[in-house]
C-alpha cells in the first residue's frame, strides 16, 4: 500500500513520456515532496516549540533550536533579542561542530540563569515574628516579603564558603533589581568592622595538620542581638590582606557577644583584621538588602527603588554553566549577552577552535567562562563585569611534550570581577602551555588583573587600571613559587595608577623563587612598584619605561632567608614535570642542573635598557646576592621626560589596549 502522495507521484512518472509539462510539473511534485532546505534556524521567546523555526515562526527555545539544526544539519541559529531563562546548561558537543549561534540583527538576546520575582508577588511584610528580629524599627516598615515557595521556587541550596582558599565554587541565590546586584543582609552595611580580642586564634598556616580548633574572638557587643540568626556568616581578611575568606558562625555567646567560627581560617586569626557578619535577617536594614529563609522558602528584602513591573526582579537560580561546550569543533557564539545566574556563564572543555565573540558577560555569582583543554579556542571582543569568582580561567597544551594550547583571550573588557572574593580571583588566571591574553582591558577590582602558572604563555599589548585597590602583597600581573613555569613573555603592556595601598603591589610580580619569565617593553605609569622579583632566576628585565613610581625594581634574595623553607615545595613542582627531557633541555637549558647549584639564591637575572623616569635610583631596592649575579647595562635613570621618550610613552599607549573592531563597537 503507497503511504500518502506516492500513488500521485507514481501516477505522475508513469505518464509523463512525450509531456515535458508533465514531467516538470512532476519535478516540481518532487521537489515540494522533498522540502526545500533550511539554512538557518531562528529561535525567539514569543516563539512555539512546535513551529518550524523559521524567522516567522522562531522556535522558543534554544534546547529545541539545538536538537532541530543536529537533525537537519544546519549551521546557523538565530537568536532573537528577549531574554531566555535556562533551567539547566545548554549542553554543545561534537555533534555541534560547524554551529553559528549569532543575534539577530540589532538585537541584543540574554541568555540568563535566574528566575522573575514577579512585582505582585512581592508585598509589604506584616510578620511580627520577622520584623521584631530587625535591629533597626525604621528599616521594618521597609521590608517586603515573597513567597518562593509558592512561586514553586525551591532550588534554594545553603551558602558556600568563599575567598582565598576555595575555588571553584558558584554563588549563592543572589537577588537583582534590574541590572544591580543586590547585597545579602550584613553588618556593617558599608566597609569592615575590626576582630577585637582573640581568645582562640584556631589552626595557623604551620599546624593544620592538628586537631582542628574554632577561632573564638570578640567584636563588641552587636553579636548578642545575633542569637536567633539561622544561618549566620563572617567574611573577613582574617590574618593577611592576601586571603579574605568566609566562614560560618558556630556559636555566638548570648551573654558576652564572644563568637566562635565553624572551622579554623586558612592562616588563623588576628585582632585587629577587618570582617563583615552576612546573612542575618536581624541587619536586613538597608535599601538594596535581600535575606532568604530557606527552610520556609520566603524572601525579604528592601528595594533599591520603588517597585517597577518594567524593571525585573530576579533571583539567580543556576549553577551550572549557561552553556557547556565539549569536544566540539568551529563552534562561533556571537552577539549575545549572558548573566544572572549562580555559576559561570560559559565552559569550553577540550575543543577546537570554538570562540565567543562580541559577547556581554555580567551579574554572574561565579565566572564568565573557563576555557579547558583543545585548542585555538576563547574569547574574543566581549566585556565582563561585576562577576562573582574572577572573569576567565583559561588553559589548555600539555606540560609534559610542552605543545602548546594557542587558547586565547583577546580584545576583552574586564571590570568588578572580584565582586564577592577578592584575592586571587583575576581577570584571567593561565594555565597549561601556550596560551595567550592579548589586547585587554583591565580595570577596577580589588586585587590581580592576571595571575599565570605554566609555560610559554604571551601577555601583551593589554592596559591595566586601578587595581589591587583593596589588597597587599599582589602584582597586578603575577606568578610565583615554580621554578619550572617559564617562558612566559610580558610584553608591550601599559600599566597605569595601580597604586594599590603601597603593601608590596608591583605593577610584575615574580613571586617566591619563580623563575624564567621575560618582561620586555612595558610601559607602568603611577604604581607603587614597577617589579618586584622574588628570588628567582633567569628572569630578564628588557627595554621597559617606568615612570612616576615609587620604586621601579625591587630584587630580592628571598630563598637564602625567610623563604628557604619553601625548598621542598619548589622541588615538589620540578618532580610534577619531565624537566630533564629532551624537550625540556631543549627549550630550558638552565633547568635540569638547578639542583646541582644552589637553586634557592637568585642567578641568571638580567636588566636591560630600561629606563627610569622619576622612580628612584635602579639598584634602591636590591639585595646584595641578586646585584653579583645578575647581568646589567644599559639602564638608565631620569628626571626629566623629553619629547623623544613623551613619544615613546604615546606609542606604547596607542598600541596598548582595546581595538576597536566590528564586534566592540556592538557592544556600545
């Protein structure tokens, strides 16, 4: 039996011969039978899943958008402007390969991770068992509550320890108004208060393998009114203003305000550190304020502004990526923008040329992308801001064979990227071998614009601004405690007015014995340090302008005093790699004999060409053991800027920084 319109078609070629309008008539049967071909696929919130996706009729999600361009073989989606709200990660692979995922013409479409709070869900709360815990009677008329659990809102997980000594962690649910984050419940609202007496300072860096012990210190007399808080927390920079982290509250005494943590801080605690107290219902007193119940799933929060049905309130939901690449290939995201939501935005893992391109990545709890992996793949022309745990972690290329992973980020805006931890949590932290950051700006953030750990990576022709604002002891480019990371080149960079709070913020840091980084033509302009170089060796200073710093070098001989006890990690690190290979040997002459010399003294280091412009004297801030070993000439020094170097500094600047090519000029 013919299945519907074969007996037509059979009919048709059965009697065409001698009928060439026949025959034609038949081909054009054929060819409505056959449909014609789909090129692009067009998605759009207004649009049905059951349409065909065309830009009439647009698919509504991107899952469906996905699943249609695999089954008919498209390479081309089009995403229309609105806002699309996923419930789990948008998961590309292999089958991917050769996908274009790009907005609509003058269009901007988001991608978020969060759910609305719907304005009418929202209403002044009149719960007295709620508002007689705020501290403050004026902040209680203020207060609005939300049924999430009626709103069938139950993905409410606790909070996550954060700072210095957890990676990888998602934020929490966290609340927007609009564009603006919104801030858990704290004290102080603004600023940090101070640890007073320490009665236990807990495990320090030197006894954590011990039994563990709770800090227990006093801040004043606040606490006290803390007792019926559920799940309270303290973030702080509990010994050094390095490693902020947050911890738990375990117990506060109802008679003396005296508090216990859950656990030890990483380095222990001092008197005297800054901290804030978090998640207490009790300090829910100021406009932009959210605190979340979860166990009977309610909201309360005091709005930025009045309540404005156009203006969404959001809550951050997702804590997976917003889209997981894997093992794809030619994959392009282009045009759109990704935000709110707990995790990060985007992971590409072990792909081949895969980029996002022209893309806007903001108000997210965790990262904007992490880049594992593959090759040829990154980030291209997007900004990132106001992210929660650093803005990209790149990586990619084998250590062992030192191939190189050629992923990049290039062309990029990064601003607020330390949002709620901040050390340690940079612009782009690097990894693997070979990868590149060029061409960025960094700007506005509390501690490292770029931190890197292995081989041959490139950094240049990027501007830095207005970093390490809160934080000691950092570089805003920085590395440290490896004597195998090497190869790295720094260069053609402008760094300007990172000053930081003048506690050891070098423009370059090569931290703790690191070793054989390059740092040539770079241009630092108003920063408290232009180099500080750890102890380490066969690192080479070349052609660069420091201007207007406080110091331009400073070189020590740290791993013949304080840190000689850091010999077995460094010796842990040149194990971890076949640095006696041929490979090794070849690219990293100086290495294999290292433990055949004294590898904790400084050696090999070279200061060429550079030039000083009111930033003391070359050799101020050199220990003796680096000045006999390193190699110097050329350098100079200078109160004056004449018209050949003010030319020199315009050319490094002009090169430095954003280009401002089709996609960039997009996102304005």
């Amino acid at each position: 039996m013919p299945r519907p319109g074969e007996q037509s078609l059979q009919e048709c070629t059965g009697g065409f011969r001698g009928n060439l309008g026949l025959m034609l008539a038949c081909l054009a049967f054929v060819a409505c039978s056959i449909g014609a071909v789909q090129n692009e696929i067009f998605v759009g919130p207004t649009g049905l899943d059951t349409n065909p996706g065309t830009s009439q009729k647009p698919l509504a999600t991107l899952t469906a958008a996905r699943d249609k361009a695999r089954a008919i073989r498209c390479h081309t989606i089009v995403v229309k402007g609105g806002e699309y709200r996923l419930e789990d990660s948008l998961k590309l692979d292999a089958a991917d390969s050769g996908l274009t995922l790009i907005s609509a013409p003058k269009s901007r479409p988001t991608i978020v991770g969060a759910v609305d709070v719907p304005a009418k869900s929202a209403h002044r709360s009149i719960d007295a068992t709620v508002l007689d815990r705020i501290i403050d009677p004026n902040a209680r008329q203020l207060v609005y509550e939300v049924d999430l659990a009626g709103l069938g809102i139950h993905n409410l997980p606790p909070l996550q320890p954060r700072g210095f000594p957890h990676s990888g962690i998602q934020g929490p649910n966290e609340l927007f108004q609009g564009n603006q984050a919104m801030t858990l419940a704290r004290w102080p609202n603004k600023g940090y208060a101070k640890v007073g007496k320490v009665t236990e300072p807990g495990n320090g860096e030197h006894d954590q393998n011990k039994p563990k012990r709770k800090p227990v210190f006093s801040v004043g007399d606040r606490p006290k009114q803390w007792i019926l808080a559920e799940e309270p927390w303290m973030y702080g920079y509990w010994k050094f203003d390095w490693a902020d982290e947050s911890i738990r509250i375990h117990r506060i005494d109802a008679g003396t305000g005296e508090i216990t943590l859950s656990g030890p801080a990483v380095y222990g605690v001092d008197p005297g550190v800054p901290f804030f107290a978090e998640n207490l219902l009790e300090e829910l007193d100021a406009p932009g304020e959210y605190y979340i119940d979860r166990a009977k799933g309610k909201l309360y929060f005091i709005p930025i502004r009045p309540i404005d049905p156009k203006s969404p309130i959001r809550l951050s939901i997702l804590g997976q990526p917003l889209i997981d690449v894997a093992d794809a290939s030619n994959v392009t995201v282009k045009g759109i923008d990704f935000g709110f939501s707990r995790g990060d935005a985007v992971a590409i893992r072990n792909c081949e040329h895969v980029r996002f391109e022209g893309c806007r990545f903001s108000n997210l709890g965790a990262k904007a992308a992490s880049v594992s992996g593959g090759h040829d793949s990154g980030l291209r022309s997007c900004d990132i801001s106001d992210t929660g745990e650093g803005g990209v972690q790149l990586s990619g290329g084998d250590r062992n064979t030192l191939a190189p992973g050629r992923n990049y980020v290039e062309n990029c805006e990064f601003s607020n990227f330390e949002r709620r931890s901040q050390t340690y949590r940079p612009a782009v932290w690097i990894d693997g071998v070979g990868n590149r950051v060029s061409h960025c700006y960094m700007h506005d953030a509390p501690h490292s614009a770029i931190i890197y750990g292995g081989n041959d990576h490139v950094i240049e022709f990027n501007r830095f601004s207005k970093l390490l604002s809160l934080t000691g002891d950092g570089g805003v480019v920085y590395t440290g405690r490896n004597w195998t990371a090497r190869g790295t080149s720094i260069r053609n960079n402008w760094f300007e007015a990172d000053f930081g709070q003048r506690k050891w913020e070098p423009a370059i840091y090569v931290d703790d014995l690191g070793s054989g980084i390059e740092m040539v033509g770079n241009l630092i302009e108003k920063c408290h340090w232009g180099f500080l170089i750890g102890g380490g060796r066969d690192n080479i200073m070349r052609d660069n302008l420091v201007v207007d710093c406080d110091e331009a070098f400073r070189c020590d001989a740290r791993g013949l005093g304080w840190a000689a006890s850091s010999r077995p990690t460094m010796e842990a690190g040149l194990k971890a790699v076949p640095y006696e290979s041929s490979v090794w040997r070849t690219k990293y002459p100086n290495l294999p004999n290292i433990l055949n010399e004294n590898p904790m003294a400084p050696a090999g280091n070279v200061l060429e060409g550079n030039l000083l412009i009111r930033s003391g004297a070359l050799l101020k801030g050199f220990e003796a053991p680096f000045t006999k070993t390193a190699k110097m000439s050329g350098n100079q020094e200078s109160t004056v800027t004449s018209d050949q170097i003010l030319a020199q500094i315009k050319a490094i600047r002009a090169k430095a920084g954003l280009i401002p090519d089709a996609s960039r000029r997009q996102l304005k």
